[in-house]
C-alpha cells in the first residue's frame, strides 16, 4: 500500500531535482516502508552530499523510516554553521569549524 511524504531540498541539493522541484516543497508517492536513505537516492541526491535530515522538525539518522505525511527537510553540508549536537545521520558533521578565539592571530596559521 502507497504513502505520501512530503520533502524540500535545501541550497545546492536543489541541482538534484528537477525545475519544477527546486526550492519549494513536493510531495513523494512511496510504496511499502522507505528509510530516509532510500528516498534520498531515489530522487538523485548523493547521501554523502547531506549533513542534515529534519522529520517532523527533529534530527534523524538515515535508516528512519518514513511515515504517512511526513515532512522532511534535506540540508547539505553546512560550512559555517556548527550542527554537531543536532546531527544524527553521522557521529560528526561533514565539516568541523575550528573556533576561533579573540586572542589568536590569523597571520600565525
């Protein structure tokens, strides 16, 4: 028996989707349990190109499996924006931001 999720695809995952898709919220007929991987390959998107999956407002790894209705929000790699407590598809983000302190000096790296 078919379900329905619904997803939107944040900044540069959006090149994986087509024109119609980009940037606004689709919805996804899916037959039969689906983990949040699965659907991630299904539409194009590289799992390794994403840091961050959101169900419902809340973190989940990637062998969640969908629900009927769910909203799911999909985030690439954040650059500059720390997500390491938020985070539950890896142990630690893609990227790890080296915090500065107000006393270094950036001519010394």
């Amino acid at each position: 028996m078919g379900y329905t999720a619904y997803f939107r695809l944040y900044e540069e995952l959006n090149d994986y989707l087509p024109a119609e898709k980009r940037k606004r919220a689709f919805s996804l007929s899916l037959q039969g349990p689906t983990t949040i991987q699965e659907a991630i390959c299904s539409l194009g998107v590289p799992p390794e190109e994403v840091d961050l999956v959101l169900v419902n407002g809340e973190s989940v790894p990637f062998n969640h499996i969908i629900c009927e209705g769910d909203r799911i929000s999909i985030y690439p790699i954040f650059e500059s924006l720390d997500i390491s407590n938020v985070t539950r598809l890896r142990d630690k983000p893609l990227i790890t931001l080296v915090k500065e302190s107000k006393n270094s000096n950036p001519e010394r790296r």
